[in-house]
C-alpha cells in the first residue's frame, strides 16, 4: 500500500503545481501590464481602443486626436475598418507613434490638427510599441485568449447596429442648450496659454513621424474639426491654426471636411454634442470616399 500511497502523494502534487502555474499565468494575463484590463473609465476605454488596436487586423483608416476627435465614436462612421485612437484628455501624438511603431500600417492615418500644444505620453507609448515575443511562451496563448475575451466583451456597436438610432438623432434639430457660462470659462483657460514652442516642437515630430509612415506605404492627413466662434478666436486655437497651416501648406495634406456650421453646437464650446460629432463622422465618412484610391 505504501508505493500507491506515495503515487497519489506525488500525483496531488502535480495537480497542484499545475493549477498554481495556471493561476499565475492567468494573473500575468491579466494583470501583468494593466494592457487588458476591463474599460471602467475613459482613459481605461482608450486603453481598450489601443489594446484592440495592437491585437485585432490593422484597419483601413485611423483617426489620431485629443478629446475633440474621442467624442467622434466608432460606430457614428459608415466607413468600414475604421479605428479612433484619440485620447481623451491627450496629445495625438501619443497614438501617432504607436502606429508608427507598429509592424503593419492601416492605409490611411487622419490627425487631428487642432490641439498640437500637449505632450506625448511616453509611458503608453512604450506599452503599446513592446515586442510581445519577448514574454515567455508559457503566458502568451494565455493572455491572448483573456485579451480577445475582453476585448469581444467591450467591442463597441457597429455603424449597422445605431444606424436606426443615429438617423432618428439627426432628424432633431440643433440642440438650444445654453453653454456661455462654459465657453467663458474655456476661453479664460485659452487665452492664457501661448502654445507657439509647444505646436513648433510637435509639428516637428508629426513631420518625422508622417515621412515614416509613407516610406511604409501609408498615407498621412490632417484634419481640423470645427470650434464654435467664440473658441476659433481664442488665443490656443488662432496660434496653432497659423502655426499648423504655414507648415502644412500643401492643401492635399488635409481631409477636408464639408458641412454645415449652422447645424452644429458645442456643449461647452469646445466638444461637439452628440448630433454635431455624429454630423462630423458622416462628412469624414465622404470625404474619405471621395479621396482618389481604396481607403
């Protein structure tokens, strides 16, 4: 009886040993880099955009920005294989390099030309650019069932799925909110930073980083989303207008974008409500088509 004894003895053991591996794997998994955790606020949702971003098939189009572009939300656009890496709060850079770093480029990269004044954030940068093949093989099937779970659980609606709703939405009229209290507080904050080293410094770095994007075969725009009058005229936006479009004269570097100002509001004189950045989504939507090529 004693060799059985000692068998089983040694049996549980490896059970054991191997369910603790799975758990470490798992917790590795999930909590090794913070890199696919659940979305629970609206940076954790960025970080969800770029976690899909890195692991899904590169889409066609990507948008680049600062909380002007974020409001514009994936499933406002009928353009197929399109992705909105804007980060709320941000610099487009950020996720500029990030797609730059990456192995394979989508068709098209559209920047937001509006906020050029903020820094990158590094320390994202280096998550989302980190070669995977460097993690042992033992974690990486793991993390890549636990990432795709996640990131099937927090997938956003397809254009398809609101379509309904977004059309009902655009057969209201213009919101008639009244937002001075807001815009007197935004223009206070505009009017008091001068963003001219801040633009020049990474007007420079988007120039670096669009000449590697089109060696690779890409195509680099840029874009400006509509402010109300009010903003368009504050200190920040007049100087980083001048700044952006006397380095980017060539008027094929810019997606142009057709629509109708009356129609648009700005719940804080800055952001665009939700009909107004669906009114948007829909003018990139056919300025895109109407761009010379597959997009």
């Amino acid at each position: 009886m004693e060799p059985i004894s000692a068998v089983r003895w040694l049996a549980k053991c490896g059970l054991s040993a191997a369910m603790l591996m799975l758990a470490c794997g798992l917790a590795t998994a999930w909590f090794g880099n913070g890199r696919d955790l659940p979305s629970t606020t609206t940076r954790d949702g960025t970080l969800m955009t770029l976690n899909r971003y890195a692991r899904e098939p590169t889409p066609d189009v990507v948008l680049v920005g600062t909380s002007l572009t974020f409001r514009l939300a994936e499933e406002y656009f009928a353009t197929p294989r399109l992705r909105n890496l804007a980060l709320a709060g941000g610099s487009p850079l950020t996720p500029l390099e990030i797609v730059a770093r990456q192995p394979r480029l989508p068709g098209i990269v559209l920047i937001e030309a509006n906020v050029l004044s903020r820094p990158t954030d590094t320390a994202l940068i280096e998550k989302y650019s980190r070669n995977d093949n460097t993690e042992p093989l033992f974690f990486r099937p793991i993390r890549t069932a636990v990432a795709a779970y996640e990131n099937w659980l927090h997938a956003p609606p397809s254009y398809a799925q609101v379509s309904l709703t977004l059309k009902h939405l655009l057969e209201q009229p213009p919101s008639d909110f009244d937002n001075r209290i807001y815009v007197d507080r935004a223009l206070e904050h505009l009017n008091a930073e001068d963003p001219t080293v801040a633009v020049r410094l990474n007007i420079k770095r988007i120039q670096q980083l669009t000449a590697a994007i089109e060696r690779k075969g890409g195509r680099v725009l840029l874009f400006e989303l509509p402010y109300s009058e009010q903003i368009e005229a504050s200190r920040l936006a007049r100087i980083t207008s001048e700044i952006v479009h006397a380095e980017f004269p060539d008027q094929k570097r810019w997606l142009h974008i057709d629509f109708r100002r009356s129609e648009l509001r700005w719940a804080d004189g800055i952001h665009l409500d939700q009909r107004s950045a669906v009114i948007i989504a829909h003018a990139i939507d056919r300025a895109l088509s109407s761009l010379p090529g597959p997009t």
